[in-house]
C-alpha cells in the first residue's frame, strides 16, 4: 500500500518499550505495525482490550500488548507508560456524549498522558492534534484542540505535535462516509457552497446561474500511512523535540471536487447538492443526535474556516517524505462502492 511501508528503523530496537494511547484507532493501527516491524516491543492503551487483539499478529508473540486504561484516570495511565521510553497519544473525538467531552478527552486525558510520560522518564513524546487547533477557533473541537497542546507542552515541553488535515486510508470515516451515502441518495452534499447563487446575464457564457462559488470548504486531505511514517520516523530525530508538524497532502481541495473525485473513484453518477452552512448547522441540530452522527453543530462551525496548511508551517517535507495523491489511494478501497456489473444471462 503506498507510503505504508517503513524505510528505517534506526533507533528501535527490542530493548525500547513504546507505550501508545489510542493505538488500537485509524492512525494507531497504522502506527503500532511500524513499531513493531522495527522490534520495539509495544504496549497499546486502550478502552476495550478484546477490540484491540486484531494488532497482536502485527508483531511476534508477546511484542505488542493490548492494555486497558482510561485517559482520564492518572494512576491507570502512569501503569500504561511505566517503563516505556516512548509515549505516543494518538486519543481524540469528533463528537461529544456523556462524559466523552472534548474538554475531558482533548485537554485533562492529553496532560494526564503527558505528566505521566515525564514522570516515567520518557525521552520522547509524541501528540495527535489537528490541523484546526487554534484559540480563536469557531469550534469547541478547535479550541480544546489547542488547548490540549498547551497542557502537553506545559508538562513535556520537548513533546513533538502533528497537526493533520482530513486523514483518508481503509478506514477512514470521511470518503467512506460520503461514498456511503452516494449509495442510497440521488445527491451528494457540496458543504460551503454559497447562500445567494450567482447568477450570469450575459457575456460568453450567456445566462447562467453558479450554485457553488469556489466549491466549498476547502482541505488539504492526508494519507494515513504518512501520517504514521511521519510519527514514527521523528522518534528517530533529535531535531524534532518540541516541534509542531501540519501534516497535508500534495494537493488542496474544495468540498465540491472532493465529491466529483468520489464519483470518479467509484464510477456513479450522482447530482451535487449546494449546501450553505447557515443550512448544513440546522441539519445538523437533528444530526447530532445519531448513535454516530453524520454532522454536528460544532463540525459545521469546523467547516467555516479552509482545512489546509499554514504557508509557513513544517511539513512532511520537513521530515524527508512525499505526501502521497488521494488519487493513488482512494481507488484501492472504494473499489466497493461501484455499481456492480451484471452478467449476460446465457440460453
């Protein structure tokens, strides 16, 4: 698969222990098997040990270890990290139920992995965010974000943060969501598009009427084996203690071509539905309340602001990697989506 593979693994070996918080999720899974494959052996904090088995064959026998903890709780956290030279939190949500706040999880859960990564005596440190971490974000998710980079770096300062945009691969819950979706409704959702439409009265093009502006919300989508190869390759590089990463891809796209792209990928022809976010937040007043929500208020207010990396922010160049192409991928796991084909009936 591209950009999976690892070219190094120098400073891993089977004397180092890493310790990975939410490695049993998207990125962890991803992470957890270049771990392995460089001998390091590999304890697994997460919530529900028996959904974690599947990364025990990533390894050999005993190397990885699924072990229960709860973010929240100091003293089951500081057992996880105990011995390890490495820490990686990789723990975060989308949406909030119960006590799963963004607060608990994105601030109070990452300083409680940190302090307790320091006070085991970790070299290194290494922290998820995301790409809309920022205090004066729209979004509660942004803020919190942030404010949980601030709390790791108060406790760890040499921690090392990636900042990704939308994160895609096999499991991802963006393309998979909307090729989904593409299956049982006649449109897909262009989010962002303008509220008055532009409407043309003459010239070349003579009258028209221009539903979606610029397309939309704009992102910066990144693979997740990447994503992984950048965690673990910093592990490796002295220079990038108490550095911040913003991990994009090679290409920036509005909401309106990343939906023409699902429809390439998958070959279907649906129509594109403009929808202005002053619409998609009422939506999402219903939304919210799914089991697995489709859209939040929260997500909407994400959305008012473009998804893509800071003009001077350090990259996956910055680590000697290539961003891989959505195109390059994308087709490797939405091939299901397609209509299926239909054989001739022979007499």
């Amino acid at each position: 698969m591209p950009g999976f593979s690892s070219t190094s693994t120098k400073g891993l070996s089977s004397t180092d222990r890493v310790t990975v918080i939410g490695g049993s999720g998207f990125v962890g899974r991803h992470l957890v098997r270049l771990l392995a494959k460089s001998g390091a052996d590999v304890r697994v904090g997460v919530r529900d040990v028996e959904a974690a088995l599947f990364l025990k064959p990533y390894g050999d026998v005993g190397q990885i270890v699924p072990w229960q903890i709860d973010i929240n709780d100091p003293a089951q956290v500081a057992t996880a990290v105990h011995g390890a030279n490495v820490v990686v939190n990789l723990v975060g949500i989308l949406y909030e139920r119960g006590l799963r706040t963004f607060e608990r999880i994105h601030v109070h859960g990452s300083a409680n992995v940190a302090k307790a990564a320091a006070e085991a005596g970790a070299d290194r440190f290494l922290h998820m965010s995301a790409l809309g971490a920022d205090p004066g974000s729209l979004a509660l998710y942004g803020r919190t974000k942030y404010a949980g980079e601030e709390a790791v770096k108060a406790v760890f300062p040499r921690a090392t943060i990636f900042r990704p945009s939308v994160i895609f691969g096999p499991e991802d819950n963006f393309f998979n969501m909307f090729a989904g979706m593409m299956r049982v409704l006649p449109a897909l959702p262009v989010m962002g598009a303008p509220l008055m439409p532009k409407v043309s009265l003459g010239g070349a093009d003579g009258f028209g009427i221009d539903w979606f502006g610029d397309g939309g919300c704009k992102f910066q989508p990144v693979y997740v084996g990447d994503v992984a190869q950048a965690m673990f390759d910093s592990i490796s590089r002295p220079e990038t203690c108490g550095e911040t990463y913003e991990l994009g891809g090679p290409q920036v796209y509005s909401f309106k071509e990343l939906m023409e792209l699902i429809l390439r990928v998958t070959e279907r022809k649906r129509l594109l539905l403009p929808m202005p976010l002053i619409v998609a937040s009422f939506e999402a007043l219903l939304l919210q309340f799914l089991p697995k929500p489709l859209l939040t208020p929260d997500q909407v207010a994400l959305m008012k602001r473009d998804n893509v990396l800071s003009e001077d922010a350090q990259g996956l160049t910055a680590l000697d990697l290539q961003p891989t192409p959505a195109e390059a991928v994308l087709p490797t796991y939405l091939h299901r989506f397609r209509t299926p084909v239909r054989s001739k009936a022979h007499g």
